[in-house]
C-alpha cells in the first residue's frame, strides 16, 4: 500500500496536482475514483496547454500576416513595363473619363458582345460619358468580375471614392477625372498612390520619348518599327541621317539611335509577336539587302523576304543591346484587342523563346507577359537558361488567380533572381493604380502560402517580398546608374 500511495504522490508531484489530489482523498473518494480524477486532471491540463499554445501559434501567425502584408504593401516597387504618354501630351488630350474604360476593360466588353467604336473610338469618346456608359451598362455584369474590371473598380474607388458603377455616379466620375489631371498628377500617382520607384515606358510609334519627367518615365528603345525597314525623316533627322538610300546607311541609323539613347534606356523592347512568330533566324546583311532595297522603293515584299528583313534586323539590334547591356524585352503570349489572336502561333512563342537563348547566349531575354496561358512551358525556360528573364507585367490582370499560381510554381521551381513582379502596361496613368494593388495582393497571397504549405519559411517569404517588388528590378536594368544618366540627359538640360 505504501509502495503504491508513494507511486501515485510522485506521479501527482510530477504532473503538479499534488494537492488536488489529497484534497480528492479527503473528501472520502476511493483510490480508484481519485485516479480517475486525476486523470481527468491531467487531460484537462493538456488540453488547457495544447490551447494556450495554438493561441499563441495563431497570434504569431496573425503577426507574421499583417507583417509581410505591410511589407508588400509599403516596399516602393519597380514598374518595368507601361505605355504611358508624356503628361504634358496627356492633359493636352481628350479629358473624357471613359477613356478608362478602354484599356483593358475594352476588350472583355468586346468579347461580350459590345461594339467596340461605338464607345471607345475616337469620334464616340467625343460625346457625353452617360451617354457612353449606357452602351457599356448592358456588359457591365458579364465583365465586372474580371481582373480588367477589377483593377478599374480599385482605381474608382481609391482616387475617386467611388464604390459601385452605375449610371447615377458617372457625372461624378468625369468631374473626379477632370479635377485629378492637373499638372504633376503621374508624380502624385505614381510615386505617392502605388508607391512605384519608377516606370519603363514604351510608347507604340516612339521608339525612344525624351520625356520631361526622366527619373519617374525611364523609357525603352522600342525596335518594333525599326524591323520593318526605313522609318521616317523625323527619327533620322534625331541622328544627323538626311536620308536613307541602302541597308548599310539603316545601319549607321541605328548604330547612332543606340549612341544616342542607349546609355538611358533601361531595356530593348520588341512587341512583333503580333505580327508573327518570334523564330529569328540569324540571317546575313547580303541576303536581306534586296528586301531592303525594295522597301525603300515602297515595292511590295513576299512572306519570305518580309522575314529575312525583320530576322537580320531583329539581330542587329540584339546585337546592339548587348553592347549597350540593354536586356531585350519580348512579348510572349495572350494578344491585346479582340477576335485577332491566331492561338498556333501563340502557342510556339515559348518553344521559340527557347531558340533564341540558344542562338544567342550572351543576350538576355526578358519574356514578357508570363506567355499567358503557357505559363507553366515558360518557368522551364526560366528554369534551364541563364539568359531567360521572367515579367509578370500585365499578366496580374488577364487571369489575377493564374498569375498568382504561376508566381507560386515559379518560386519553388527556377531561380528567383530572374523575375520582376510588376508592370501595368497601361496608356492612362489612373489604371496602374488598380493592377498595381491586384500585384501586391497576389504577391501577399502567394508568399504566405507557400509559408503555410511548408516550402518557404517567414524569414524567406520577407526576403522574396523585396527582391520580386524592387532589387531584382534594379538590378536588372542597372536604376541606379540610369538614374543618373537620365538626370544629366542633354535634352533635360534645354
């Protein structure tokens, strides 16, 4: 009895409930009922402390949460990819707010049935909005879930205050529209609103903008143009070329274009892929001087000799990026726009993507776009070429739930050294305020769960939150040494 009372002290010692239990045998409970509570005891402590210490493991995870979502949200990013005018050339424009309506949100107004001139063509944004919206509103429902119309409803209600579209607040859209496009308004959005370190801007039809606003509109030489052969007096004249007369003088052209403004421009972009596949081939000055000398006749070119043009030239430039250590951005993927898009060859642009890194090692390619929806084909690019660079840009609004998956899988799957978050690729400066927020949204939710699924811990998920919203940025276009070469731009000291 000794032996079995001194037993169940040292156990009642050990679990601390000593007294409870002498309190229990007082009360005249047998042994047996006394180990029965004791037990009972027992489980209750555990449960008790299994309580306490899933509290404190959510209140570490809720602090963690609201840590990194404060991270994300306040961590100026970079902006690698826009379409933006001047603001000067802006407030000079048509102040109608619909225009927010056009890109991108225009598109799925099409795909749902909407003919598009009748609200966004240049005569129909000339009349009253409500009248505008009231060709919109029958659409309205069938879009609005999208990520177009969602990142339009954000900017609505974050610069305008504006919760719901509907047909009694578009007078208050236009008068909110008009007051905010004043003088220095991209500085206030940008900057102060989306928390953006700077832009990337490539205006179609302006292969390079001496903008007025150097350090906020980094710019890109666009080389779209520049492949289809001559391009006109105004952009020649920029260089000192009176005339171009043979491809040897297109050459000199653009050996002075790149001087001139290559030590600025923060990258090369190429957006031909509308227009066809991006199977480049290295094609020689010899076999692409006729199909030059034609397009200086204004002759009409055949398909092949269309490509043995664009391909030398496509080269060409490459080649001067390179010198100028210039990545050369692409666009990959989804096409802009409405019922043009030929899917077979869409389908080939990461197969392509993949040729290019081989035939030209030391030319680092920038696939744009995430090769929206062959996304999954591009992180095995990314995966297995050193020269292969990842963009987002626009993706984060064509599929918001996609893009978040493609950020997760690339994550755990290709070097994270080669992937910039963000790029709005708008034409109106008031539409990045809302991709810009369903980018940081999507980052947060990507990071926390793979947190949550155990591949990265919270130290990582703070550390990828910098380096995909601003260091990878940086250094991949080298921002600081551009910052300085575009403050001291000899046409910023006019």
């Amino acid at each position: 009895m000794e032996k079995t009372t001194q037993t169940r002290r040292e156990a009642l010692k050990h679990m601390g409930l000593l007294s409870a239990a002498g309190t229990t045998i007082a009360l005249g409970l047998s042994t047996s009922q006394a180990t029965g509570q004791n037990q009972s005891d027992s489980r209750s402590v555990q449960q008790s402390t299994a309580a306490t210490n899933n509290r404190n493991t959510l209140s570490s995870r809720d602090g963690f949460l609201a840590e990194l979502k404060q991270r994300v949200d306040t961590t100026p990013m970079v902006d690698s990819h826009e379409h933006l005018q001047d603001e000067v050339d802006r407030l000079n424009d048509n102040q109608n707010c619909m225009r927010l309506f056009r890109n991108y949100i225009g598109d799925d107004f099409a795909s749902a049935g909407l003919i598009y001139e009748t609200v966004f063509g240049k005569e129909a944004l000339k009349e009253d909005p409500i009248v505008l919206w009231r060709r919109l509103e029958p659409y309205w429902n069938a879009v609005k879930h999208g990520g177009y119309a969602r990142a339009a409803q954000i900017t609505f209600k974050e610069l305008y205050g504006i919760d719901k579209l509907e047909e009694r607040v578009i007078p208050q859209l236009q008068q909110a529209f008009e007051k905010l496009s004043v003088k220095g308004f991209y500085e206030k959005i940008l900057r102060e609103h989306c928390r953006l370190e700077s832009c990337q801007v490539m205006r179609t039809g302006f292969p390079f903008t001496e903008t007025t606003q150097p350090t906020l509109l980094l710019q890109d030489i666009c080389i779209s143009d520049f492949q289809f052969g001559p391009v006109d007096a105004e952009l020649t004249k920029r260089v000192g070329i009176t005339e171009l007369k043979n491809l040897n003088d297109y050459h000199d052209f653009l050996r002075r274009w790149f001087k001139k403004y290559g030590p600025y421009a923060t990258a090369v972009k190429c957006g031909i892929a509308y227009n066809r596949g991006l199977d480049f081939e290295k094609v020689p000055a010899e076999l692409a001087e006729m199909p030059f000398k034609k397009r200086v006749e204004n002759a009409r070119l055949n398909a092949e000799e269309t490509k043995l043009l664009q391909d030398h030239l496509f080269w060409f430039c490459a080649d001067l990026a390179d010198e100028y250590d210039l990545p050369v951005k692409l666009h990959t993927g989804h096409y802009a726009g409405s019922n043009y898009m030929p899917f077979s060859r869409v389908a080939k642009n990461v197969e392509q993507a993949a040729d290019l890194c081989v035939r030209s090692p030391k030319t680092r390619f920038m696939f744009m776009h995430t090769a929206y929806p062959f996304g999954h084909e591009l992180i095995a690019v990314a995966k297995h070429f050193t020269n292969a660079l990842i963009q987002t840009c626009w993706a984060w609004i064509i599929d918001p739930v996609g893009t978040k998956n493609f950020l997760k899988q690339y994550i755990v799957t290709a070097p994270t050294n080669k992937i910039n978050l963000f790029g709005g690729d708008y034409h109106h400066v008031e539409n990045v305020v809302g991709h810009a927020r369903i980018a940081r949204n999507g980052l947060y939710a990507a990071l926390s769960e793979l947190v949550d699924e155990g591949y990265i811990d919270r130290e990582e998920a703070f550390d990828l939150a910098e380096a995909l919203l601003r260091r990878n940025g940086r250094r991949m276009f080298n921002l600081e040494k551009k910052y300085e070469a575009v403050r001291n731009a000899p046409w910023n000291k006019k």
